[in-house]
C-alpha cells in the first residue's frame, strides 16, 4: 500500500522542530496495518534529512540513558528511500541494492520507506505489499543434486526469472554445464543452458562456493538419489548426508525442501535434525516441505510448468511458504494437508501405474497360452466401455521410479497376505525372463543366431537416454548368461555410452532375429534399414506394436518372416 503525497505531510517534521513536535508525528498511525512510530526529517528546502522510528528512540535512550535533546541529536541518516515514477520490480531492486550496500540482513529494519522526487518526500511505501518481489529477486534456489530431477527442476526456476545455485559433487557433470553442454536428454535444454548458465543459473560442485548475499534467505531443493536397497527398502543416506552438510550453511528464514521419492515421515524426520541442531521452530525459524517430482521424463520442462505441484508442509505456514515458492515455477500448486500426505500421493501416483500394468503383463502371460493377441484383447475389452482403463503391456517396467516406489506402499513379503502391489511389481520385474522363454520357445536356435537390439533406454516416448532399471538392460544380461552377446542400437544414445554388456552397431553383419524393446519411434526405420542388408530367415519381436501392418515389412523380407509379440506370433508369408 503506498501512502500518498497529501498523508505523508502529516508525518514529516524538520529538524528544527521539538522532541514534542516528533514524538506527536510518531503517535499518528499511518495505516491501521502500518501502525504509528515513524517521521520523516527534513531540513532546508524541504529536503529529507532522515528517517525517525520507534526503534531509533528505544536505541538512543537504551545507549545515552535518556531522550534525545534534539531531532537532529537523533535522526539517522543512513535510511533507505526510492525514488517516485519506479515500478514494484524497480521499486525492490533499489531497496536490496541499498540494503546490500548497508550490509542489512533483514527487510525488517526498512518496513517503512519514503518515496522521494529530487529529494523532497512525496510519498512512502510499506515494504511488507512487496514480499513476494522482494524474496523473488532477493531468495535463491539452491538445488543439491543435478541428475535428471535435479537439473530439469533448475532451469525450470532460472526460466522464471529465479536466481538459481545447483550443485552436484560429479566435476564432471559441473564442468559440462558450465560449457552449456547437458548429460540428459530434454528437448530444449541445451538451448536453455546457453541461455542461462552464469546468468540466473549458476552450477558448482561444492557447498564451500557459497556465498549468501545480505538478507538473502535460501531454499534448499533436495534432489539426491534414494535407490533400492537389497531388503526392498529405500536408501536415505544421501539424504541425510546433504542434510549434515548443510546445517553450516542454513539460516533463520531458509526452506529445505523435499524433492526426492522418500519413505513416509522423512520430510518431518529432517525438520526435527534441524530443529535439535540450532533450538528453533519449524514454520517459524525455518521451513520443511515435501513437493515430489511427478515429470515424465523427456517432456519434463514443460511438465514442471503445467502439472500441479503437490505442496505439503510440517506445519501450514511451511504449506504457504512452499506454495508461494512454487507459485514462481509452475502454473498450477496442489496443497495438501501435511509432509506426509504430499509424500504418499508420489508413492501412490506410481504404485498405481506399477499396478496397472502388472495387470497388463499377467494378462500377457495368460494370452501367450492360447497364443492370443493381448493387445485385440485389452483394445476391444476398453473400447466404447469407459469403466475400463486397462493400458497396453510391455517387455517390462522399468525407470527409477516405477522399479522402487511400489515397494513404499508394499507390506511385509514374510506376512500374509502379500500386498497385490508386490505381485504386480514381481511380475514386471519377471518380463525380461518371461520374453526370453517366449523367444526360446519360438525361435529355438536363438542362442545361435545374430541378434540386434533397438532401444536401450527404458522407453522411447517421451525420449530419454536413460538406462536406469532398463528392461532392454536386463535382458541383455540374461543373454550374457547363456554366453551370448548382443547388437545394440538405441537413437538416443551415443555409442561410446553404452554398456559394456553389448556389442555395438558396427558389428551387424545379417541379424536374423530383431528385438524393438522400447517404443522410440525411430526403432521402424532402423529396422528397415538393417532388413535389406538380409536374404535369411527373420524373426521380429514387436512388444510395442510400432508396426501396425506386419504385411507391409514384406517389401524389405520377401521369403517372409516370424512376427513375434509379447503374446502370441504368426508367420508373415508372401502371397497368403
């Protein structure tokens, strides 16, 4: 609220005045939320001189043990104003560049803040209307850990005009960014990188770089891994070391947020670390909040802006702090009750998914007994039916979060009965073995043929070149135990990237038998490509069904060949 020209008279005083006279200007109330207590001073010409508060008297008298003689004994001339005609943005970048400058740790101090016009008080603000500009142009981000969640979330921040620290202890990683250059696959991000590196975003590779600009409170994003562990739990020791790490560096005013898939109760688990740590108050002293990461990856960056962030605090002041925050970052903000409410509904949205398609996978298994199209059969089962929503199966489930999250919502395996969550995630882990059986049986001599595998990343679409929890990467290995290697070609992924597991393109010479084991859509042409090197016979395993007419790969096999589904398999002769 900005106090105009005709009331700010009513609160200025000159410096010849009495002590009376200031002390009666500072018992007027300005605005019933701004209250009483300030004055300003001028002197010749109606020029200000200084600026006069509640705080300054108590200061003076607690220092000199009594009341000021005189204004000018009091008014101190190191205030802070703005100049008339500026906009809210111009307005909060001269208070901080003046706070800055004062070394002020606070915008307490300066609630209150003349507007001037060549040096004659016209006006006054209250500092608290622009909170939300000042902590957007004054707060940072500072996100830990710069994998795939990590980084997409940053530069989604600096696009909005945040200023943005990340750090990740991979040199590499740090080095590559500061060339512009990205180690994930997002459509758009290297423009982003050389748009913003050094600009809004700043990569370093230790907490030692960080340097806290006066008044400046910090948001701490957590964006480590929390892997699986052998006894199905997740891993939260990388979480409690950024913690640990951090506590040097974390102020009153500062947010540590959860951005990680994290077992129930861990955003409140770390509040209490740093409450014990320094005496303070959650939602008072210092903020904790949960907002998972829901983005798929390679459309990542436009989900950050468009899906809803669930927002969940320890305490509902976190809950708004968090709100606020993301309201910078995204479009659409969900609050939800409380820390763990936010966590279970990230640990739910993919557990379901998991669920779903364990479903789909079973019913795969079902349908290759009588060899039936799974795929007719889920089709026509949802067509025109809106009750059904069953999804389409696959030769596995893999990425990092829908191959651990289920185990979250999963109860004990040694207690009966076992969750159906657990089921459906051992059947998805078991699809690689169960297309190897389905190959084998339909292709006996497969051990002694040229194979080629097209998609190494866990999926196709949107595309990445992530290998994490890979059904393409599991299946390969249960070649290797049957002594048997396999050509590889993903179109995402550089060859010198590839594991050590497979051989690479250039060793094709005439694979007779073709596994699409993820849905990139340039897996057809590449195929395409390798059949007209072939005169042999031909086996052609479509888990994804990217052909919707086998028919038509007759121009590039003419003796025919064997069409294999995750289901069932049929001979592709010509002239039937």
């Amino acid at each position: 609220m900005e106090i105009s020209t005709d009331q700010i008279k009513n609160f200025i005083v000159n410096h010849e005045d009495s002590v009376e006279q200031l002390l009666d200007v500072m018992s007027q109330v300005i605005t019933p939320r701004l209250g009483s207590g300030y004055a300003i001073v001028t002197g010749q010409s109606d020029e200000i001189v200084g600026v006069v508060t509640d705080a300054d008297l108590r200061k003076f008298t607690a220092k000199n043990g009594r009341i000021p003689r005189s204004i000018k004994e009091l008014a101190p001339t190191n205030f802070i104003s703005v100049e008339s005609g500026l906009n809210e943005i111009q307005i909060v970048s001269s208070l901080l560049s003046q706070m800055e400058l004062r070394g002020w740790k606070t915008v307490l101090p300066v609630r209150f803040v003349p507007v001037l016009k060549s040096r004659i008080p016209v006006g006054a603000i209250d500092t608290e209307d622009l909170q939300l500009e000042i902590s957007a142009q004054r707060d940072q981000l500072v996100v830990v850990g710069l994998g795939y969640v990590g980084l997409t979330m940053a530069l989604s921040a600096a696009t909005n005009g945040i200023k943005v620290i990340g750090i990740d202890l991979d040199k590499k990683k740090i080095e590559s960014l500061k060339n512009k250059k990205s180690y994930i696959s997002e459509p758009g991000i290297e423009d982003l990188l050389e748009e913003l590196v050094e600009t809004n975003f700043f990569p370093i590779s230790a907490f030692t770089e960080l340097n806290r600009a006066p008044g400046q409170c910090w948001n701490f994003i957590l964006c480590v891994p929390t892997p699986l562990t052998k006894d199905l739990s997740l891993n939260t020791s990388f979480i409690r070391q950024a913690i640990y790490v951090l506590l040097p560096h974390i102020q009153v005013g500062d947010a540590v947020i959860l951005r990680s898939t994290v077992p129930i109760g861990t955003t409140r688990e770390i509040s209490k670390i740093i409450e014990n740590e320094f005496g303070w108050t959650v939602g008072k002293d210092f903020y904790a909040i949960s907002a998972p990461e829901r983005t798929v990856e390679g459309n990542a960056l436009y989900e950050l802006r468009e899906l809803p962030q669930i927002i969940g605090g320890i305490t509902t002041h976190c809950t708004q702090y968090g709100t606020e925050l993301f309201q910078r970052i995204s479009k659409r903000i969900l609050p939800v009750s409380s820390a763990e409410a936010s966590e279970t509904i990230k640990i739910a949205s993919n557990a379901f998914r998991d669920y779903s398609f364990g479903f789909s996978n079973y019913l795969t298994k079902f349908s290759q007994k009588y060899n039936l199209d799974v795929n007719e059969i889920i089709e026509n089962a949802n067509f025109g039916y809106s009750r059904n929503t069953i999804p389409k199966p696959s030769p596995g489930v893999g990425g990092p979060c829908l191959s651990k999250d289920p185990y979250l919502l999963s109860v004990s395996v040694h207690t009966e009965p076992v969750s159906p969550i657990y089921a459906a995630r051992k059947i998805n882990e078991s699809m690689s073995e169960f297309v190897l059986e389905h190959l084998q049986a339909v292709i006996p001599e497969l051990f002694s043929l040229e194979i080629v595998m097209l998609g190494l990343a866990f999926k196709g679409v949107p595309e990445t070149n992530d290998i994490r929890n890979s059904p393409s990467v599991d299946l390969a290995q249960l070649f290797i135990k049957e002594q048997k290697r396999i050509i590889v070609w993903d179109a995402m992924i550089n060859t010198s990237e590839l594991p050590e597991i497979f051989d690479q393109e250039f060793c094709v010479d005439k694979p007779q038998v073709f596994l699409i084991m993820n849905n990139h859509e340039r897996n057809i042409e590449k195929l395409t490509s390798l059949l007209v090197l072939n005169e042999k016979k031909v086996w052609i395993f479509d888990p994804w069904r990217l052909i919707r007419n086998p028919r038509e790969i007759l121009r590039y096999t003419p003796k025919g060949f064997t069409y294999l589904t995750l289901s069932h398999s049929v001979e592709i002769l010509p002239n039937e």
